[in-house]
C-alpha cells in the first residue's frame, strides 16, 4: 500500500531526460547518477549507451542544479532539443519534394 506521503510527493513532482556528454564507460554513468541521486527528493537513472539521465525531481528543485551536479562531477548536461515543427505549409512543400523526387525515380 502506497503512503499518503508517497503520493502527495509524485503529485509534486517533475521529470526531465537530459543529454549527457563525455561518458565513456558504464562506471561514468553510475558516477552521474550517485550525484543526481544525492540531492533531496531526486531519483534519476543514467544509460551509458543512449547517452541520457531520465530524472524525477521535486518542484522546488531547477532543473539548472540537475545539470550543475552532472558539470561538478565533470560530465556535460543539457536539455535535448526539440526537433522543429512542421507548419501545415512545410509539410505541403515537404510532400512535393518527395512526390517530385519519386517520380524522377519511375522515369
């Protein structure tokens, strides 16, 4: 049975995936997890292969002394970029190109 405590808590939560660079074996990214993991209320798990920390954070908590603990334990950290939108317009010339481009392929 989950605490009232337990659940009041991941109400006021928040999650994040950063990007982690200059790992270069499994024991770098155990490093980086025991730091996120040494502030209060933090849970993360870092993945050595996919290069990210998946964290879980109270709300008092910003997400820049996430990435200040990931820089002191001498690691690089950042939020991933959002891949850009397509406007309505974008993905129309978006088609053509490829509807041009297959036909040149049948021809």
């Amino acid at each position: 049975m989950t605490s009232p405590t337990a659940v009041d808590n991941a109400a006021n939560s928040s999650s994040v995936e950063l990007a982690i660079t200059g790992m270069t074996c499994a024991s770098c990214a155990s490093r980086i997890e025991k730091k996120l993991n040494k502030i209060d209320g933090v849970t993360a798990t870092v993945n050595y292969a996919t290069e990210k920390a998946k964290v879980t954070f109270p709300d008092g908590v910003p997400v820049e002394e996430l990435v200040a603990a990931v820089e002191n334990a001498g690691y690089a950290a950042a939020l991933p970029s959002r891949p850009a939108r397509l406007t309505p317009s974008t993905r129309m010339r978006k088609h053509r190109r490829t509807a041009i481009c297959a036909s040149f392929a049948r021809a």
